[in-house]
C-alpha cells in the first residue's frame, strides 16, 4: 500500500502492518447485517475495525434474521481457518431488540466488542455490560440528550470509546452539515473522552464520500482530536487511515527531534523539550502501530508542532 502526501509517498508494507487494536482503530466499517456477502470483503479491507449492523440500516422486520447472519458469521472460520471477528453494532436501550441482541450475542465466538446505538445515559452502558460481561462498549451518542450527557457516559466504568453519531444528531437537532455547526459537539466528545481517560472518540461517516471529499472529511475529523471515523463502504477505509495516521512530516520531525535530543545525552534543555518528547514518542508510537516508517534515504526537515513551544 502506497501513501501519498503533498511532501512525498511512503510505502507500507501490508505483510508487516500489525492489527490494529481497538483503543487505536481508526476506520470503522459498517456492515449491513442483512447483506452476508459483504461481510468476508469487510473482513479483508483495510478497515481497522468491522461492524457488522443490526440496527440502523436494517428494516424492523428483517433484525431477527440479520443478528442470525451476524451470528453464523461469527461462529465460523475463513480460510485460514481462525474463527471472524468483527464488532456488532446493537440497537438502542429500550428498544424492543436490545435485549435479545445481547442475550444472543454474548456467548459469541469472534465478538470483539459491541457499539451501542442511540446512546442517552450512563445506564445505558451499565445495563448493556450487566448482560455482556467483559465485552467492550463503544457508546454511539446520536441524540442532544446523548450529547448533553457525554461526560456521564464517558465516565461510565464500561465505557470503552465514544462514537458520535451524526446523521440521527442532525435530524433531532436541525444542525446541518457544515463542520462550524458541529465543532461545538464533536468538540465535546473530545473533551469528554479525554477526561475520562479513553481512547479518542470515532467521527461519524462522511455519507458517499471518496477521494478528495473524504479526505478533507477525515482532516475535520482529525482537526477535533477525534482519533476515528465511521465508514459507509470499504473504498473508505484506506483514505481514512491515511488521514487518522501521523503525516509524513510529523514522523520526519519526531525522527530527528528524538535522535537529537538523544545524541545530546537526553537531558531536558528547555521548557519545549518535555511537550515536544512526549510529542515525538506519540507520533513514533502510532507510527510502529501503524506499521509506518520513513522512506530510505529521506531528509527533509520541519518545524515542530505549534503547541510545543514554551512561552
């Protein structure tokens, strides 16, 4: 796989590109749970994390037949015979399928975890791990009621990440889709998630977004603090990781800051060097998990990031 940037490409390897855990996942692909053939072409993207849906996207009538699909899907073995995994993206507290989803879902092989929908108070989220014992939790808030709970929900102990869902906020709320009439709530999941100590929050999806559209979709995302982003379709998946992973000027930087700052006996010079190292060492961790590193033979320099300079 080959990542293009305005300085240069950089070539990844997918044979040394590690799993992406998680608490790091950046795309997240939704999965109709109706649709069974789409479910191994999600298994083989390149997305971080799968989420195979039996809420949303499936009609009233047909749930009882998508969460079986779902199920199958992942009591069985693909071709190199270890058993699917994926996420499942459950239906909402309350609903009349809440219940069954997790009572028929929590002595699932291959279950990673489960998104929760329309998401309104921590009880949602402690009621939901009542049944599915050690399964994490993405909380998916998607109302203002959601929203105006978000530090609740985030401090919830089974909490495991914050996703925000954009299209159902839109339609309770009016806002439209402008990223200024947003910045305000996807500023808060931010904050919430990262008083909480969590992962950063998981963006909602950019509805039939490709190439420079979703791109500059994803820059919203990232420009937030949001560390995911929900994905619609797996030509997705690859400029949204591009987009959620350290630039190439950013490993370039961190790269040389940390070889200096060594070659120099590791000792802090000023007030910049503490915010830049923890910086550097960020940029260089998500890069390894990433499975990213420079091109050979690449020298170019940069300034480092604005908000690393003491004043």
């Amino acid at each position: 796989m080959t990542t293009t940037t305005a300085e240069t490409t950089m070539t990844i390897d997918p044979t040394e590109t590690p799993a992406v855990g998680p608490e790091l996942a950046r795309s997240w692909l939704l999965v109709n749970g109706s649709h069974t053939s789409r479910f191994d072409q999600a298994a083989q993207s390149a997305a971080d994390a799968v989420v195979l849906d039996v809420e949303d996207s499936v009609a009233p009538a047909d749930k009882a037949q998508a969460r079986e699909n779902v199920i199958a899907w992942l009591g069985s073995r693909n071709q190199e015979g270890q058993v699917n995994r994926a996420w499942v993206r459950i239906n909402g507290f309350g609903t009349a399928w809440w219940e069954d989803d997790l009572l028929a879902l929590r002595d699932v092989p291959g279950l990673d975890g489960v998104m929760l929908a329309m998401t309104e108070s921590p009880e949602h989220v402690t009621r939901t791990a009542e049944i599915l014992r050690g399964t994490r939790i993405v909380a998916l808030v998607e109302t203002a009621r959601g929203v105006q709970n978000l530090q609740d929900i985030a401090t919830a102990r089974s909490t495991y990440r914050l996703a925000f869902g954009i299209g159902d906020y839109r339609r309770d709320t009016g806002f439209g889709e402008n990223p200024m009439a947003l910045a305000y709530t996807r500023s808060q999941f931010t904050i919430a998630s990262r008083a909480a100590n969590l992962p950063g929050p998981i963006d909602g999806p950019a509805v039939g977004a490709l190439g420079a559209k979703l791109a500059e979709a994803t820059d919203v995302t990232d420009e937030f603090g949001m560390t995911g982003k929900l994905c619609l379709m797996p030509e997705q998946t690859a400029t949204v990781n591009e987009g959620l992973s350290p630039s190439l000027s950013e490993l370039s930087w961190a790269t040389e800051f940390l070889g200096e700052f060594e070659a120099e006996g590791g000792q802090i010079r000023n007030g910049s060097d503490l915010p830049r190292l923890a910086r550097a060492r960020k940029v260089l961790g998500l890069a390894s998990a990433f499975g990213m590193r420079l091109p050979e033979g690449y020298d170019m320099h940069f300034e480092a990031p604005t908000d690393t300079y003491h004043c």
